[in-house]
C-alpha cells in the first residue's frame, strides 16, 4: 500500500495493516468485515488463509471474496491455453462457485450470497492471447489491450452486465459469507 495512504488512516485512528493474510494477526473474533478482491488465487494455501480469518470475524462479520470464475462462457472458449484469467504464473488457485463455496465452509463460513462481476479484462486478455499466440495477429491482438483500449473494454462490461442481469455466470464472482456461530 501506499506509505502515504497508510500514514493518513493510521492518523485517522484506523487499524491499517500492510502483510500477508499468512502472517498477519488479529484478535479473535474482532473483525466485522474483510474484503479479499482478487487475492485468494494468489495466496499459497487458500484453506489456511479462510480458515485464519474466520478465527478473526465477529459472530455476525461478513467476508467478501471476489475472485475470477472457472465455470464462465469466456473460460469455456479460451480453455485449451488462452483464458485470461489463469494469469499464469500469478493466479495459484482458480476456484468455482462450488469450490469457493466448498472452501469457505470447510473454513467454518456460511456462504450467503453470490454475485457475477465483470470479466471485462478477462474477455479483453484472452482475445488477445488467442489473436497474438495462436493466429499471430500481433496488431490486432493489440487492440485488446485492456489497459490502452478503452471502446473494446466498455463493450465486454456492458456485455457481462448484460449476461449477469439474465443470471449468466461471468467470469468474475463475489461470494458473501458469514462466520458460523454454534
């Protein structure tokens, strides 16, 4: 995080940490919200990361956990080498609803709620991917460049917020859990 940002909310009065979910450690059962937006599939053991904070979250705290979504149309087509969301060597764990649903409850979470997110950069990398390494269409594949092509990356957002109104799963998800209290 930014020094800076840091500093300001540590003046603030807030509890801001700059670690490791592995090595970070916080009072039991003090949290009443963690946000986790695409970090799971980069944290080495998953399993032990949820199950950590779980220990940490109030008896009515919410974890939200965005991560990318093996079970989307765009991973279906990009499969074979090409999907943009398996960021190899980055991404060390790719989950779906079921497996991240899975994962939180062997952690002692109770999913509540799953929502479908954008893909956009996703749809822009595999199209990419495929039109540059497979076709060996470099100036094409460099019209989707998500981070210089802005009319390319508006019309995958609009295309996924279209699919998710209609309950299509996209290629981004965000699951609700709660601590389960005995």
């Amino acid at each position: 995080l930014d020094a800076q940002a840091v500093a300001r909310l540590v003046a603030d009065g807030f509890d801001v940490r700059c670690e490791r979910a592995e090595d970070a450690a916080f009072a039991p059962h003090s949290l009443d919200l963690v946000t986790m937006f695409h970090v799971l599939e980069h944290v080495d053991a998953p399993d032990r990361v949820l199950s950590r904070i779980a220990g940490w979250m109030s008896a009515d705290g919410l974890l939200a956990v965005e991560t990318p979504n093996v079970d989307a149309l765009d991973r279906r087509i990009f499969a074979n080498h090409f999907w943009g969301g398996y960021h190899i060597p980055r991404h060390w764990h790719l989950f779906s609803a079921g497996t991240l649903a899975r994962a939180l409850k062997n952690a002692g979470l109770e999913p509540v709620a799953t929502l479908y997110q954008t893909g956009h950069s996703f749809w822009m990398y595999s199209l990419h991917h495929w039109l540059r390494y497979e076709r060996g269409w470099n100036g094409l594949a460099n019209r989707f460049d998500p981070f210089a092509n802005v009319v390319p990356l508006a019309a995958f957002t609009a295309f996924d917020k279209l699919r998710a109104a209609f309950g299509a799963r996209t290629s981004a998800m965000l699951m609700l859990a709660r601590r389960r209290v005995s």
